[in-house]
C-alpha cells in the first residue's frame, strides 16, 4: 500500500513539475511601423537645425521626403524604435531573433513647409508561457534606446516669433572670438558616468554673439546641462537677416549628444 502511495505521490509530483515547462510555449512576433506624429519645426532650416543632414532626401509625388536614423529622443510622446525583437519560447528554451531598422523618423515636405512627420513606432503580438504580448514589458517587444530624459519643455516667451540663426562653422566673422569646437566632457560627469542628450535654444544677437541661452531638455545630468550652456554661449552662428538683407536678433536650437568613450 505504501509502495503505490509512493509511485502515486511521485507522479503527480512530477505532473506538477512538468505542467509549467509544458505550457510555456509560444510566439511574440515584434514589428515597427511608422505613425505620424507632431513635430514643432515648420520648415527645412529648422529641421536641419534640430535633426541635421538626412541619411536619405527623395521626392515621392510631389512631396520631398526627409530619412534619418535617429540615435536620440524624436519628437514624438516616445522614442522613434531602432530595433524589434521575436521570440518563440518552446520549454523555457527561447529562440529570439532581432530586426535592425536603417531608418525610423520620416519627414514630408512640400516646398520647403513641413506637411507632416512620422517615426516608427513598436508592437508586439502573440503568447508566450501563457502570457499575452501586451502584457510584457515594453523592453521585451522592442529595442528601443536606454536612455530616458526628462520631457521637453517650451522655449521661453522670448524666443517666439524670432527667425532662425544657423551655426557658421567656419565662422563667418572669423575675426570675432566665437568658437566651432566640440564641447569637453565634463570630467565630474566622466568619473559618475554620466551621459545624454542636451537640447538649448539660444537668443543670436544681430552683432552674431549669443546673449541667452536655455534649455528645452535636460540631459538628466546637472554638470552636462551646465557645461552645454557655458559652451554654446560662445559657439558660432549667423544671425537671420530682413528682408533689407540685416542681420536681426534670432533663436537658435542645438542639440548635443554627449556619449561615453
């Protein structure tokens, strides 16, 4: 009697044991679209400004079509997704495969007005372990980039209305004492090893110097976000100029990308 008690405990032991590994079986299939999302830049020098050179310009009916490959924050609520990932789970044993995308933030143009802005955006569908994809965490569906900054703000009131300066490196006042050099890594933000992304809107007065600068987003690092101000105060720009062809008080926008070596 005991030796069947035995086998029978060992059993359903073993039924308990196995029925987890059994089910978890599945598939999440990751996959990044494009959606249209909003963007403040109205014209091309702003997004040049803002975003820089295209990987890619094409002409797509009529509408130009501007490419990037963004490596920080895009301009939407989130952040524009690099990469997705697919996963088939099979006895705790996954088997994940990873799609690289060459591009993930489109914008449209018609003429030289901005008619619309796009990035993509990831999503997850399948079971896996009994699980179903929208209740993973986000990690898990998508490669998206690590850092997390604080959310943008609106530039000061002082700054509305203004036209645009453009950086001028060479400058194009080569005698004044602007300079077009990168910005040192602070060394307190080196030793903690601090990183991010800086965005500054600057006040270009008509004699081209910068008389006020502020930031829209922080990096998350007091010592980068000080050291961008102190830098970009003295940077090189161009200041807009009227239509009698004279330089006029502007707003400039930088972004700066400080990365670990």
């Amino acid at each position: 009697m005991r030796g069947v008690l035995a086998r029978t405990a060992r059993r359903l032991l073993l039924v308990a044991l196995a029925w987890p590994l059994a089910s978890c079986i599945g598939l999440v299939v990751g996959s990044a679209d494009y959606r249209e999302v909003g963007l403040e830049q109205r014209d091309q020098a702003q997004v040049l400004a803002q975003f820089g050179e295209p990987a890619r310009r094409e002409t797509l009916d009529g509408v130009e079509v501007w490419t990037y490959k963004l490596t920080d924050r895009g301009p939407g609520p989130r952040k524009p997704v690099q990469q997705t990932s697919s996963a088939a789970f099979l006895v705790l044993l996954p088997v994940v495969t990873t799609t690289r995308y060459d591009d993930n933030f489109r914008v449209y143009f018609k003429g030289t007005a901005v008619v619309r802005a796009e990035e993509r955006r990831a999503t997850a569908s399948g079971v896996a372990c009994g699980i179903p994809s929208h209740a993973f965490p986000q990690g898990c569906q998508a490669g998206f980039r690590s850092e997390e900054q604080p959310a943008e703000k609106p530039a000061p009131p002082r700054y509305a209305g203004l036209p645009l300066a453009l950086r001028a490196c060479p400058p194009a006042h080569p005698g004044g004492a602007c300079t077009c050099d990168s910005p040192p890594y602070p060394t307190d933000a080196q030793r903690l090893r601090e990183q991010g992304t800086v965005r500054l809107v600057l006040l270009v007065e008509p004699d081209h110097t910068v008389s006020a600068a502020d930031i829209v987003q922080s990096s998350g690092s007091r010592g980068i976000d000080q050291a961008a101000l102190a830098h970009f105060r003295n940077a090189c720009f161009q200041a807009a100029r009227n239509a009698a062809g004279e330089p006029v008080r502007s707003a400039a926008f930088v972004v700066h990308h400080w990365r670990l070596p």
